[in-house]
C-alpha cells in the first residue's frame, strides 16, 4: 500500500472529485481526513468509504475553523503527510451579473481557503523535509470560458500563488503540486449541462487516480503541473 501509516487532509472531501481521492487514499492504507461545512454529508461519505476515513467538518475561509482542524488532525496523527485542496465554488453568471457577494465568497472559498490551509501544514512539513500540498485548480486558470470570470479569476490567483510557493519551498523536500482537470463530472456543474454532456466528461476517479500518481512520485521527483481533458477535448 503506497500510502500506508500517512495522513492525508482533503477539503470539499465530501463529494465529487473530493470523495473519490479520499477513497483512493483510503485504498492505499491512509488515515484520510475529510472536511466541509456539511457535518452531516461529510459523516456519511466517511461512513460510506472503506478504510480509515474521518469526518471534520471546517469551513476553510476561516481562519479559526482551519487552524482548529489542522490542531485536532495533528493532535491524533502527529502530522499531516499530503494536504488536497479540493473545496471549491462557482457561479456561471456574466461579469455584470455577478454580485459582489459572489465575488467574495469565491474569492473566500476558492484562495483565502487553500491559503489558510496551506499555511497551516506547512511549518510541519518544512521540519520534517518531507510532504505535498496538492492545488486541485481548473482550466479556466488556462483559458476563457464565458459566464465564469470570477470563478476565473480565483483559479488564476491560485495557479501564481502555488507557483510562488513551490518556488520558495523547492528546495526543502516539500512538493507543491497543481491539478487542472477539464470537464470533470462532478456536482459543481449544473444538472442539464451533466446530462448532456456527462457522457464526454471525465469522472472523478480518474482525476483522484492522477492525483495519488504525483503523490506517490519518489522524493527525488516532483510533478508541479498535470493537465487533464476529457480524450475528446472540452466541452
């Protein structure tokens, strides 16, 4: 089991592409810890799962919250071996349609969170030389899509702060790592865009696949990017 004995901390672990790399993990022998705002789904996809899965509910945009769930992960583990940020939000409106209250809590959830997050685990994985930090991303950092330019814009804040920081960390043994899946066939996207185009989509196993593949890389390698379409190409 190529995960046996570490711990692993997804946010939005939930559902989606969340739940499947909590399974994956789960899989390989780690001690998986999900967190999110719903108590209740988180327990029942913990419940759901086989192997060791816990549940911690946390909203990652504050900063109490957060600092509380790395305290209490650490407090039973003893460290935190791979940190994913997966919790994420959206909304598919035009720019002038979009509130500002859209704006901010996108901006709150999607790079205030894996900020908060990040910094929490990352004294320990400094001292200890050792450890990923996983930035699950998106193509809109990459390209344009209509009726997503803050969601947009989060993600492209996201890809220069986790450029910067694998920079500044290189060289201490900790691996930063970004995941830009494609159409991805998860709850974020609206139901009548996954009926019609779900078939074309990839499915969230395939996506926590790639993400365990860099994870699981030797100590002497770090994947900094993976960018993955559907074989068909966007939708």
């Amino acid at each position: 089991m190529q995960f046996e004995g570490q711990t692993i901390w997804i946010t939005g672990g939930r559902s989606g592409i969340g739940r499947s790399m909590a399974a994956a993990f789960a899989r390989e022998g780690a001690t998986v810890y999900i967190t999110g705002r719903d108590a209740e789904g988180l327990r029942r996809t913990a419940s759901e799962i086989e192997g060791t899965v816990r549940a911690l509910p946390c909203n990652v945009s504050d900063a109490g919250e957060v600092e509380a769930a790395a305290r209490g992960i650490l407090g039973e583990t003893g460290q935190i071996d791979v940190l994913v940020n997966n919790a994420g939000s959206t909304v598919f409106n035009a720019f002038t349609e979009t509130s500002v209250e859209d704006f901010d809590r996108l901006m709150a959830t999607n790079l205030r969170g894996p900020f908060l997050t990040s910094r929490a685990v990352l004294d320990g994985m400094l001292k200890r030389g050792s450890g990923c930090i996983v930035m699950i991303n998106s193509m809109a950092a990459l390209q344009v899509f209509p009726s997503s330019s803050v969601y947009a814009a989060t993600k492209g804040g996201l890809k220069m702060m986790t450029d910067c920081l694998r920079g500044e960390v290189r060289a201490s043994g900790v691996r930063v790592i970004s995941i830009f899946p494609g159409a991805t066939d998860t709850p974020i996207w609206p139901d009548k865009v996954r009926e019609k185009h779900g078939h074309r989509m990839m499915s969230s196993d395939e996506v926590a696949a790639s993400v365990l593949h860099a994870c699981a890389a030797t100590p002497q390698v770090m994947i900094e990017e993976i960018v993955m379409q559907p074989i068909g190409g966007g939708i």
